[in-house]
C-alpha cells in the first residue's frame, strides 16, 4: 500500500489563472484558481468542476474540483486515487480492533498512509526487507535542517518497527 502521489493534470497547466487576494503582493495568496472562458470551453466535460463567476465583465469559471478524466497525462491517475481506498481501510481496521484480533502481514514496502494503517491493528508481521515509512528521510532531513538520516532502512525497517 502507498500514500498519495499528488499529480497534477498536465494539459490544465497552461491554462489555470490565479485570482490573487492582493495582486501586488501575493505572498498574501490567492482567493482561487479559475478558468476563462475560451480554455474552459475547450475542455472536455469531465475535466473539471467548476462555477461560473463574472469579475468586471470577465466570465470565470472557478475550479472546485480536478477529476481529469479523458486526459492524455491522467491516462493511471493523478495520485489521490490510494486515499480513497486507504480511508475505507482505515475506518474498517479501526471498527475491528474492538472486536476482533487484527492482524497486518506486510510482505512489500508500506509507505504514508500505508503504514499507518499496518500499525492501526492490533499486531504486525514484518519481512525483513518490506519497511514501512510514514514520510521520506529526505523530508525529515529538510524539517531537521541537517543530514541525520541517510536513508528510508532507518525510518521503517523492521529493527525501527
């Protein structure tokens, strides 16, 4: 089991626009994304959901949800598809726990969500060659702001486990 990858619908990349709060200063962010009329129309129905707004004349179409279907670079998903699953599991797992033994036997890499949800039963059984790793050492270096780790062996292998 993996976590999210978190894609993003290539073909939308050129098109999206941002409605800055303060357009001269938009470390103070942004209010939406949105498309404009002639990209929006070219899109095909089930790429994007999204509302219609007028600013100052301007038709917007303000994008509430990136579905990506019928897209060349979402032809395997845009990453959140594991979430999903990942989230019924984990509501399931966490029912059983009080009512049953709850086993997870973990044979392959577990990584994010993955991982949480083997240490949401009761006991594991781990391979030695099979980690499982909440975040990469790479992200918890950054975080630390230094070197400590060197690699994903020392975050979720079965000796940390």
């Amino acid at each position: 089991n993996s976590g999210a990858r978190v894609g993003l619908v290539e073909e939308l990349k050129p098109m999206f626009k941002i409605h800055w709060i303060d357009s001269n200063d938009p470390s103070k962010g942004f209010e939406y994304l949105y498309l404009d009329k002639v990209d929006y129309e070219q899109l095909q129905p089930s790429t994007v959901q999204a509302r219609l707004v007028t600013v100052g004349g301007e038709d917007r179409y303000i994008i509430d949800a990136i579905i990506g279907e019928h897209q060349q670079s979402t032809k395997g998903g845009i990453g959140v598809e594991n979430l999903q699953g990942s989230g019924l599991i984990a509501g399931e797992t966490s029912r059983a726990y009080n009512e049953t033994f709850t086993l997870s036997y973990i044979t392959g890499r577990s990584v994010g969500i993955g991982a949480y949800l083997n240490r949401l039963g009761q006991r594991n059984i781990q391979m030695v060659s099979s980690p499982m790793i909440l975040t990469g050492y790479s992200a918890l270096n950054k975080l630390l702001g230094k070197n400590v780790y060197s690699s994903q062996d020392q975050l979720g292998g079965p000796q940390i486990m």
